[in-house]
C-alpha cells in the first residue's frame, strides 16, 4: 500500500493545522459537486480577470446557489483537528481498509491511506447518518453508509437540534433514528 507522506513544507503546514481546529466536510465537497455541470464543465461566468476560463469547486462555488447550500449544510461539518482535514483532503471513507495499521494521528484512530480514511469506529454512526442525511435533502445526491451498526449518540441528537435552530430545517434521519 502507498501511505500518504509529509514533504518537509507539508510537515510544517501539519505542525500549523494541528494546533487548530477546521470544519471538516463528512461528506466531501467533491462528492456533491461532480454531480454539478460548472463543477465537470465550467460556466461562462467562471472566468478570471486575465480571461482564464476555470470549473470545478470554485466554479461551482461562483454560479451555483443549489451547491453552495450543500457545501454549507452544517449537518454535514463537523470540527476536526486541523492536519486531520488536511491530510484526508476529499477522500472518501471506507472501512477495515487497513486492518492491523497504526493510526496515522497518534491516539486519534484515524488511518487515511492511498485516497482512502478510515475513520474511528466511534464516528461511524455520525458519518453514515451525514451521508443519509444529504441523500435525503438533495435528491441529486446518493451514498450508502453505517447507520444501523452506529446508533445515534445523545450528542448527535443534541447537535441535530441545535443545527435545526440555528439552520431552520430538520435531519429527518436523525429524527427517525430517534422517536
């Protein structure tokens, strides 16, 4: 297996993340956004002032008001230490990809390996639920997940609750998970 390694500048960007905390995406922007034409094909208005023509996120991010809502949907963010989110960038999470592997984070169990995270079992449930969740809340987007093996957590329910204040819409599958 190719393990994901640290040039000595990415070394020192770590140092600096670590000592902050991001909010992580549960679900990977990339995820949600390929399935945005701006993000494959670009858009007339995504040009720059030199007249470069440019697509993906930041394209995506410019002209599309459906993406940007999936992108800022606070039931999929959550905080992370900030060279976790780093070094797992926009991949996607799988589980026992690497069996009897040290975590790559000390006494944080997380393992992110040839574009691959494996995250701690006790996140899981968490994980599985954000992917639902936006299943759920943007048709155009489908995933499967973890949810039965994980139940929600009383701090997942007390987090989906106070999002709902703030947000003004409701996790369905949070809720259902709970009554």
């Amino acid at each position: 297996m190719q393990r994901k390694t640290s040039s000595c500048r990415q070394g020192l960007n770590q140092k600096k993340h670590a000592k902050r905390v991001e909010w992580e995406h549960a679900v990977p922007a990339e995820n949600s956004g390929r399935t945005f034409s701006e993000w494959r094909e670009g858009n007339k208005a995504c040009v720059t002032s030199k007249g470069k023509k440019f697509k993906g996120r930041r394209c995506t991010e410019k002209t599309n008001a459906e993406y940007r809502l999936m992108q800022s949907d606070m039931y999929k963010l959550y905080p992370a230490i900030g060279s976790v989110n780093a070094m797992r960038s926009h991949y996607n999470f799988t589980m026992f990809m690497l069996p009897g592997e040290k975590s790559d984070f000390g006494s944080c169990d997380m393992k992110i390996d040839n574009k691959k995270a494996e995250p701690p079992e006790n996140a899981r449930g968490r994980i599985a639920r954000s992917y639902m969740y936006m299943e759920s809340a943007y048709p155009r987007y489908k995933m499967s997940a973890w949810d039965k093996q994980y139940p929600v957590s009383s701090w997942e329910y007390k987090r989906a609750e106070r999002i709902e204040k703030s947000q003004g819409n409701v996790n369905k599958i949070i809720k259902e998970r709970c009554n």
